[in-house]
C-alpha cells in the first residue's frame, strides 16, 4: 500500500512538472508589456486629431474645419472598418502570400488571449491606429477642394484596396516580410503609401483655384505647431510601441526617433536659413516630420548614431522635395504630403538596408543583401499605391465626383461642405 502511494506521489510530482514545463513554454501575456501597448495605441490613436489640428493651421480660415474633420472623422470610419474586415485582410492566416484568411472577420476568435506577450484584442487595436493615420495622412494633398462625401468614399475603399493588403505583405506574413524586406514601425506601409497615393490625387484632382498666383499662407501657424506637438509626441508610441514589448528595443527605437527628429528639424532650418536668409517655424516643424517620418521603418534597426545620418539626409532630401521639385513639376499637393512623407518614408526604408545593426545587417555593417530588398519593398508599394488610388479616384470621380463646384471652393468648404465656421465670433 505505500508502494503504490509513493509511486502515485512520484507520478503526480512528475506529471506536475511537465505541466508546468509545457505552460512556461505556452505564449503567456507579460502585464509590463501590455501596459506600454495599451499607452502606445492611445499614443497613435492621439496623433490622428494631432494631424487634424496640424493640417488645419496650414490652410486658409475659411477651410479649418473642413480639414480636420477629414482627420477626426476617418479615425472613427476606419476604426469600424478595421474591425469588420481590415483586421483579418490585414493579419488574417496568410492566403499565398497576398492577402490574410476570414478568419477574423469580425473580430471572429480576437480575444484577450495572447498574440506575443500581449492580448491579441490590444494588437488589433494597435494596428488599427495606423490603419486611420494613414489614410488620414492622404488627405492633406487636396485639402482646401474636395468633396466631404468623396473622402468618406474614397477612404473606404483606399483602406480595402491598398492598404490592407500592403499591410499583409509587410507586417501580415506576406510575400514581401517572406523575402526579408524591413519596416519597423510604418515607412512602407504608412508613409510611401500615403506620400505616393497624395501625390496622385493632387495631380488628379487638380490645383486650387488661384494657385500658384495668390498667396495661400497657413492662417494659424499656432495650431499647427501645437498639432505638430501632438504628433512628435504620439510618434514614440508609432515607433516605440512597435517593439510590441517594454523591452530594448523599444528603448532604441524611442531614442532613434527623438535623435532622428531633432536632427531634420535642425537641418530643414539651417538649410532655409542659407537659401532663403531665415529660418522659418513652418520649416522647423516641416523638418521634424521629415526627421520622423525617415527614422519611422528604421527605428528599432539603428543606433543613435545612425539616426543622426538619417535624419539629416531626410531633413535636406524633403527640404529640397517641398522647395525645389514641386514648384518647378507644378503640382498643388496642399500640405506637402507626397514631399515630406513620400520622400522620408522611402529614404528610410533604404537608409534602413544601409545603416541596419540591430537585429538586422546593412550595407554598412557587412549586409549587402538587405539594400536591395528594401528597395524592392519600396518599388512595389510605389506601384501599389498609385495604381490602386488612380482607380479608385477614377472610380469615385465618376459616380459622385471629387471637386466641389467653382463658388464653393471660393467661399470655403467648412461653410459649403458642414455649415460652420471656425471663427464665427
């Protein structure tokens, strides 16, 4: 008899042990790790009204409300589509290397069980804040001109037809992460996407009424730097928080991002400071977002170092996009999108095959390899976003239209387009 109850102790000991074993190897959620995601998604998710409010000073008075509600209002558009169906095109089992499986449709099976070392619930989420910047971030190049009914319409079915499967070639398990092709926090998928769709729809859409012969100057310089606030500081959840843990690397890339802002912002000035005789606060805080924007996929690839050399090159290589390139090819992107986040989104995916050290090799490190398939990722996201939003402009251009008319664009879309006026007193 106490035979057999030892060996029921040793069996119960031993099949104890196992279970713990198999359990300390089972993906687990690490609460430091879902608190800095949790505060990063808010990050990311602040940043969207940020842009909004940093636009809005950039246009006309008549067009202020107008041009941020197109930021507010797609956060919630694409939050909802997210949810029923980005998510899964997005993230969804990998179907041949294109597109992700239905099986989250819905949020079908997201719950709080673990992705990683977080709630797979909270990465959804997360991912989804960069869903609503980016499209978000397009519609800077036609402020000031375009139907509010045409933006809903457009942002849809851009998320559907370009976005979502960009972000499962990248992020999703797709072809182009199978080949080795790098983005740390969005400089594909968020910023050559939208800098290139911009530059389209400007083209397309045409120049505003009077440009370049009037003067169209931002008409509150004091919004946009705060709005310019808003995003420097939602930009350490952007690129940080893409480490998906409060780890070193997320330490790296918060670094990196701070280094490479405040490098372009230097750089942008003392090169308008030289060309032009003074340095501007509308070009300072145009630096910084070129700084941003070039760090963005390098982010938790590179040291410190590293992110000076590329904030700098983004910071003069933007400054020259903005300045030189579009008065001289002539067209009216409003805001400066496709020059400041087309241009930085692709230096940084290529300074990223060059300057790459951590968890990766560049060319500078003895990685020559990773150079070119950066720059395939960048080719293929340049063709992707401009032939999928040409015919999606085509598209809605010819069921509900793009422009308003002639007399609205005059008076102003923010009393045309939503009755109010944001300087009625």
């Amino acid at each position: 008899m106490k035979s057999a109850v030892l060996l029921l102790s040793l069996l119960a000991v031993f099949f104890g042990w196992t279970g713990a074993a198999l359990a300390a190897d089972a993906a687990v959620i690490d609460k430091a790790d879902t608190a800095w995601l949790l505060i990063s998604t808010a990050l990311v998710m602040f940043m969207v009204p940020g842009l909004g409010i940093f636009y809005s000073g950039m246009a006309r008075k008549k067009n202020v409300l107008s041009t941020i509600m197109h930021s507010f209002f797609i956060l919630c558009l694409i939050t909802v589509q997210w949810i029923i169906a980005g998510y899964t095109l997005s993230f969804g089992p990998d179907l041949s290397g294109f597109i992700g499986g239905l099986e989250f449709l819905g949020l079908d099976g997201v719950g709080v069980e673990p992705k990683g070392t977080v709630p797979h619930l909270l990465f959804m989420a997360f991912q989804g804040m960069f869903a609503a910047i980016t499209v978000a971030l397009i519609t800077g190049a036609f402020a000031e001109r375009i139907k509010f009914s045409a933006v809903v319409v457009f942002s849809i079915l851009w998320a559907f037809i370009v976005y979502d499967p960009l972000c499962h070639w990248v992020w999703g398990g797709g072809w182009l992460q199978k080949l080795g092709v790098l983005d740390f926090a969005g400089g594909i998928v968020v910023h050559i996407s939208s800098g290139v769709s911009a530059l389209v729809a400007a083209i397309y859409v045409g120049r505003r009424r009077g440009w370049p012969r009037e003067l169209m100057a931002p008409h509150n310089l004091t919004l946009t730097v705060i709005g310019m606030g808003i995003l420097w500081f939602g930009w350490f959840g952007f690129n940080a928080g893409s480490a998906l843990a409060s780890d070193g690397i997320a330490v790296g890339a918060f670094v990196a991002t701070n280094v490479s802002a405040a490098v372009g912002t230097l750089t942008w000035g003392f090169i308008e400071w030289a060309h032009r005789g003074k340095p501007t606060l509308l070009g300072a805080m145009s630096g910084a977002v070129a700084g941003l924007g070039s760090i963005t996929p390098a982010a938790g690839f590179v040291s410190p170092s590293s992110a000076i050399a590329i904030g700098l090159v983004g910071g003069g290589l933007c400054y020259i996009a903005v300045t030189i390139m579009k008065p001289r090819l002539g067209y009216d992107d409003t805001l400066d999108v496709f020059g400041i986040h087309g241009i930085a989104g692709t230096w940084g995916t290529l300074a990223t095959g060059l300057f790459a050290s951590i968890g990766a090799t560049g060319l500078f490190y003895g990685g020559p390899g990773l150079l070119m398939k950066q720059a395939i990722g960048a080719g293929v996201t340049i063709v992707l976003s401009a032939a999928g939003t040409l015919v999606i402009l085509k598209a809605v251009d010819m069921t509900i239209g793009i422009r308003v008319a002639a007399e609205d664009e005059i008076q102003g879309l923010d009393i045309t387009q939503h009755e109010e006026s944001g300087y009625s007193l």
